[in-house]
C-alpha cells in the first residue's frame, strides 16, 4: 500500500481513502501496525474539528439524536463524522452504529461519514483504534467528529479523553432515578441532553431537566467551564427541537475555551495521556504473542499448584521475555 | 545478609527476624526485590493461616475491633498477624496502624504482630509488599492474619485477592445510608459486621443490620457460599460483644469452604492473579527508570506540542527501551 498516496487521498477529503485509512488503523496485523503509524505521521496537524463526546445508555433516543443533531449540522453547511466506541460490540454486536439503517437520513449523507466501532472486546485496544480514526476524519477536514459510546463506564472515560466536549444524553425519567447516572459520569458532561422532550413525555423530561440542572450545580465548579456550565437542557430529537440551541451552546462554551485557553491546554493534556497509554499498551503487548500466552499459562499452573511463588515466577517469566 | 538464616528464622517464629523480612519485601532497592525473592522462595509452602480482609471507612470502629477481636483470637491460643493496605498512608501519615498506641493492648502480646501500610502511593506496589508479607506471617506460623484497609474503592479488590475471607466492618447509620456502600464493596463481602452495637446506638446498629441483611438477600447467590452467607451481624467491639459468635460465623464458613473445594480452588485462582499482576508490574517497572522517566517527559512533550502523533512517538519510545 502507498501510504503517501492514502494520506493525500485522505487529506482531498476522498470517503474511499479515509474508510481505508480507517481499516488500516483497526487492524492488529504488525505490517498494517507499522503503516498505520507511518499514515498517522504523514498526516498534516493542521486541521482541527470540533470533537464531541457522546454517551447515553440504550433508550435514550442516541441514533435520532445523532441523525437530527447531523443533519442539521449538515445544513449549517458543516461536514460531520461518526465514530462509536462500543467495547461490547464484538460479542453482542449490538452497536447502535453497527446498523446504519437506524440512521437513515445521515447515511446517505455527502457530508456525513458513519463508522460503527470497531470490534474489539479489549476497552485499550478500541479507544487506541478509534482516537486514530478521530486524527484521520480531522485531516480529511470534517467540521464536527461525533464519538459515541453506550453508558458502560470505563468507554466514557476514554472517549471524554479523545473529545473537547461531552454530552451526556438522558432520556425523560421518575424523579428518584437520578442516582442512577454515576457521579463520575455526570462530573464529565459539559452539556446534560435530556431527549424526548416531546408528547406526553414533556412533563417528566420538564422535571429530569430541573432535577440534573440542579445536581450540576452541586458539583464543584471547574477551571474549564464559563459561567452556567455544564447545563442541563431539553431537546426531542423526533421533532427537531432544541437542536440549534444545543448547538449554540456547544459553541458559546467552545468559543469561551479557545478564548481562554483551555481548549489548547486540554488537547496537549490529552495527546500527553495518549502517548503514554500507548507506550503501556505497547509494553503489554508483549504478553499476547502466542509463545507468551503459553509459558504464562505453564507457569501459572505452577505457582496455582503451589509449586513457585508468584514473585519468582514472575522474575523468571521476564528474564526469558529479555532473551 | 544471609537469606537462609532469615528464612529460618521466621519459620522458627522469631519476631526480629520477621520484621527483617518484611522490611526486605517493602524495600524497592535491586539488590533487596532479588534478595526478597530469594527469601519468598526459600519459606516452606505447608504453613496455612485463615487470611481475613477488613474493610471499613474510617470512623466505624476499626480499631477497636482488631484490638478486641486479636485479644478474644489470642485467649483462645491462636496467633495472629495485623498488616494493613492504605495506598493514602505516605501522604497523609494517616494509616490507623501507624499508630500501635491505638491497638494498645494487642501490641503487646506475644502472640500478636502488627506492622503498618507500607508508604507507597502507587496501589500496585502496597499491594505486592502486603502480599508477600502475608506469605512470610504464615510461614511464621501466624494461625489468622488480618489485612485492614480504608473503603477507598481500589484497595478492597487487592485485599479480597489475598483473603480467605472479607469482612466489611460498618457503623450503624441512618436507614437511608445504605447506598454509601457500593454495591461492588457488599458483593466481596462475607460477613457485614455492623459495629457499636451498644449504648444508645444499638437500636440503629439492629436496623442497620437488618438492612444490610435484606440487602444481601438481593445479590446473586455465589458459589462459594452455603446457605445463610453472606450474612450481616452486630458487634460491639468496645464491650466486646458478638465477636465470639463473629469468629464462630467465620469458622463456619471457611470449614464449608475447605470441604466443597473452594478454599483451595480459590488461593490457586488467587496465586495465578498475583502472578499475572507481577509479571504487568515488572514490565510497566521499566517506566520508572530515571532514564525512562526524563525520556518520557521529553517525548510526552513532543507530542503535547503537536511535533508527533502519539502512537509514533510511543513506538519511538518503545524501540529506545529494546536497545
């Protein structure tokens, strides 16, 4: 493969480059490896969109979301990706964007790019796959990169490292359900997006609303957020409403972080926690060649028989790594 | 040093020479982990204690109750061994065993031993350490070594790994305070020991208790378990109360354990994990070389400042380190 040829192909914005740009990245072939590192390094670092986090657990109206918030975004002129991370989709092979019928509209989109997550069970290995997809769809020059993930914990986690902003979709609720969202997940969000907020669903997502606005406000302020944020707010995907105001404020807040700042420091911080995830995961990797997995599994008969101690092992187990 | 003589030593009992040993499995210096290593693989492997983990946030009581439960353990004629893991304890000075004035008592039997947290903040490492001098208590013929730790999340899952059985020790509290718990803290727990049963908290700890008990009920049933476990009761250290019928329930249980197979089912699984963990430790170990570090750094910033992709710059990083 040329990779020169791929990244120019990609940077002209070609749909057919950066889909292969993206299958060489999710690859774990040790040839595709080494010329997915040499596409990434041959890629210009100039070109930024907007990166939004996107979590919400099934039910929450997640695929009409990101198609209506899509398509609007389309006809503000702007060119959208979607990725996911979806660390359960090889097993269930439920992700949401495994099925791109459920996005109908934004599918058949020029200015929309859709790709479901790549299936992988191991978080690392999806988050690793996926941030590169990200760098890829911003040298192709999309506006606005979507990266969704279901509401599984860890994956919020790794998408919010990858994203300038997180949102977290809810869908309208009993007042008492509120715990049900993890503290750790709410102290992410930038914006709470309660969906369905339309028909007979309107009171309760009325109330869901008030109830979040007012837990946001309990949480400690942090550096990066402007007065009023992170916010709670309505939307009905359905009906296309409170789409355009979500978008303002994704903008105001954005518009804010740049201005001072933040916006900067949070992409260095990021690519700083990239590379040193990776260079783990590189070490760690050394345990997954098959010759390894093998003499692991010897020696752990042992020393689950009693017959080594575990630090012993361990040390022998390395030395013979080093040969 | 001379490892065999240490090593018979501590199978002999000797106190001085235990602490020497623990001291070497706690030191990080080279020549110390080969000489620890040494040592681990020297002890006898047919000395069995009942390790117990206790858990329990501070202000329930945890003190009080190892002193009272050591003193009714040691009338009885048995030894036992106190170690504790608190990842905090080199911050903020705070382990509850730094202090043996507040196990006054205890301390000065004979057939006690208590030793505090070795001060590490990396988790990964109090954890090794605390393993280890677990495997040296029993070879010194200790009958029940405790492992205390702070309800700080992490810390629970390393000290259920090296227990035979988990104690969660809790004060009695308001009926709505049940969620405090996680869920994933009350699922490793065998017994829920609802401490200062007495005076006027008593009518809280009975219905705290309750609350507990029903709360057990509603988690899946484990293999590991015969009828009636997990199980939650009441004790009042400070008038030593119930901790006789406490440790007759722990007796209980492991007896079950011994005769279905789970309790050598579960130290093989057990050594197998710490293994595993080693041979991550050691391989990520290489990270922490000064010259690894000031690398890191000067890669990690590199990166930061957008001059390379992160996955190429750990690759680079990853290349050096095989050199």
């Amino acid at each position: 493969m040329n990779i020169d040829e791929l990244a120019k192909g990609i940077v002209a914005g070609e749909r057919r480059a950066l889909a292969r740009g993206i299958t060489l990245v999710e690859s774990s072939r040790e040839d595709h490896r080494a010329q997915a590192t040499a596409l990434l390094a041959a890629l210009p670092k100039d070109r930024e969109a907007l990166r939004i986090g996107l979590s919400g657990t099934p039910g929450v109206g997640k695929s009409t979301f990101i198609e209506s918030f899509g398509m609007m975004l389309i006809q503000r002129g702007l060119r959208v990706a979607v990725l996911a991370i979806d660390p359960s989709s090889s097993r269930s092979g439920g992700s949401i964007l495994g099925d791109k019928t459920r996005m109908d509209l934004l599918s058949r989109e020029k200015a929309a790019f859709i790709r479901p997550s790549p299936s992988q069970t191991h978080l690392g290995g999806v988050a690793r796959r996926t941030r590169e997809a990200v760098t890829l769809c911003e040298a192709a020059g999309f506006d606005v990169v979507l990266i969704e993930t279901v509401g599984v914990g860890q994956s919020e986690t790794v998408v919010s490292e990858m994203s300038d902003l997180f949102l977290l979709l809810l869908a309208p609720a009993g007042g008492d359900e509120l715990q049900g969202v993890k503290r750790g997940i709410m102290e992410m969000a930038d914006i709470i997006v309660v969906n369905k907020a339309d028909g007979d669903l309107k009171p309760a997502a009325s109330r869901t609303c008030a109830d979040y606005a007012g837990a946001l406000r309990l949480l400690r302020k942090r550096p990066q957020d402007p007065d009023g944020f992170p916010k709670a707010m309505m939307v009905s995907a359905l009906e296309e409403n409170g789409l355009s105001e979500a978008w303002d404020e994704m903008q105001t807040l954005t518009d804010w972080r740049r201005a001072e700042g933040f916006w900067d420091r949070t992409r260095a911080a990021q690519a700083r926690y990239w590379f040193e995830q990776s260079v783990k995961q590189e070490l760690l990797a050394q345990l997954e060649t098959p010759t390894a997995k093998a003499e692991l599994k010897t020696l752990g008969d042992r020393v689950a028989r009693g017959q080594e101690d575990p630090t012993k092992a361990a040390q022998d187990f390395i030395k013979q790594l080093d040969r």
